[in-house]
C-alpha cells in the first residue's frame, strides 16, 4: 500500500486529536500515580551526635603547693583516690555535621580525708574539688566511612579548690580554702581506624598551655572499642594527661594516668 503526502497529514491531525480527546486525558488519569522517588538528605546536611559516659581508674601524682606551704611532692593511687571519692563523673560528647564537629570532654570530682593528730589534740578534714573541661572545634581530614582523622583546635578549663578545717581543743582551730581556676589554649589529633570487623581503634593527643596559663597541658588516650550494634559500642583502653601550671604560692604540677572503659552511644 502506497501512502501519499496528504495520508500521512490526515494520520498527523488524527493523532493530533486522540491527544486532545477527553477519553483519552481519562484513561491517562486512572493510571497509577508514579512512586516519587525518595532523595536521601546528604550526609554533609545532617547533624550527628554521640556520648560517651566513662570510668578513669587514673592515679594522681606529681608535685603541689597551697595555703602558701611549700611544694609537696604526691602518689595517689587509685585505690587512695577511690576510698575517700565523695562524687565524680567523666563523659564525653560529640556533635558534627559534615566535615565539622565539635568536641567536649568533662572529668570532675569531689575528695574529702579526715584524721587527727598525736593523742586525738587536734584533727584535720580536707576536701577537694578538681574539674578538667575541655571544648573542642574539630574538622575532619580523613574520612572513608569507618576510619577517620580530625584536628582539633580548642581550651582547656582547670578548676582546683581545696578546703581544709583544723580543730584544736574547745574553740580553737583553723579553716581556710585555697583554689585556682586557669584556661588553656588546646590543639590536637584524634582517629578512628576500623575494618570490615566490628573491632577498631581509637585515640586522641593534645597539647596546650604554651605558657599562656599552664606552662604545658597535654593529654593521650588510646583504647580498642567493639560495635554492640550501629548506635552502640564499648570502648577499653589508657588514658593520661598532665598539666604544669603555678601562679604565686599555687602549684599544680601533676599527671593523671590510668585505664580507662566506657560506652559510645551514637544517633
């Protein structure tokens, strides 16, 4: 069959016509609507947290001075430290969106000692408050989707304040209270390294003070964590810091170190 010019106009108008046909908008209307294709927000868009409530077995040592006594040399074990803790409270939390993220870490904690002198004519009772925050602004380097590396730039906040009461016979004794509060600049590295497994590694290095307040304030930890589940894991591993700070008759030269374990929540 042979089509002319004018057969192949007339097939155009009629398709023309069936487009424009009501029957045909109706049946082109009762179709299905199309499933609208779900757009997943970018991960650089969302905010993501964690926390981190944790344990420190950590010994005190290194060298003090307060009430305008001279410096003092001390070891406190973890042991010592835990027979006469009152309170304390440790954890760490984590916020980040993107690339960017920002970092706290709180250590505090209350001590008190009591005791008396040779044939009970006088007796002491101590108390001691130690706080170490740190805020850090971090952005993150490396990032493959489990293993990470992050600079830090940030301050460190000290807050020493000890308490001490002397009584000597009926109405006679002394109290006073000594403390020092004190700021520091901070930077530092901290990583996360993870495989196929649900084993990885994790740890941080800072370092501050650069004479500033403290004349160096520097803190490591290095632990092995376990992913329970995705918002999940448990973390073991050591943690030690140390500050050199004196302003006057105040010092506090000192280390903590011990090992430490706790648990990252994460949503």
């Amino acid at each position: 069959m042979r089509f002319t010019a004018s057969d192949v106009n007339r097939a155009l108008v009629l398709s023309a016509a069936l487009c424009m046909h009501p029957g045909t908008l109706a049946i082109a209307a009762d179709l299905p609507d199309v499933a609208p294709v779900a757009i997943e927000q970018p991960s650089d868009e969302r905010w993501e947290f964690g926390f981190a409530p944790y344990l420190w077995a950590s010994t005190l040592e290194g060298t003090v001075a307060q009430f305008g006594l001279d410096p003092t040399d001390i070891e406190l074990g973890f042991s010592d430290i835990l027979e006469n803790l009152d309170i304390a409270f440790m954890g760490l939390a984590e916020a980040r969106r993107g690339r960017f993220g920002v970092f706290g870490d709180i250590v505090y904690s209350k001590l008190s000692a009591g005791g008396t002198g040779p044939g009970g004519i006088f007796s002491v009772n101590l108390e001691n408050q130690m706080l170490i925050g740190t805020a850090m602004i971090d952005y993150r380097v490396v990032d493959d989707g489990r293993s990470s590396v992050d600079v830090m730039a940030g301050a460190r906040v000290w807050s020493v304040d000890t308490d001490v009461r002397i009584t000597a016979g009926v109405g006679a004794g002394f109290s006073g209270s000594d403390s020092a509060t004190w700021v520091d600049p901070m930077i530092g590295v901290k990583g996360r390294w993870q495989g196929t497994s649900p084993w990885y590694l994790t740890g941080w290095g800072m370092v501050g003070g650069f004479g500033i307040s403290s004349d160096i304030d520097w803190d490591v930890m290095a632990g092995a964590g376990y992913e329970v589940r995705d918002w999940v894991s448990v973390v073991a591993g050591y943690r030690a810091t140390g500050v050199d700070y004196q302003d006057g008759a105040f010092v506090w030269d000192t280390i903590m170190h011990g090992p430490i374990v706790g648990a990252v929540f994460r949503f």
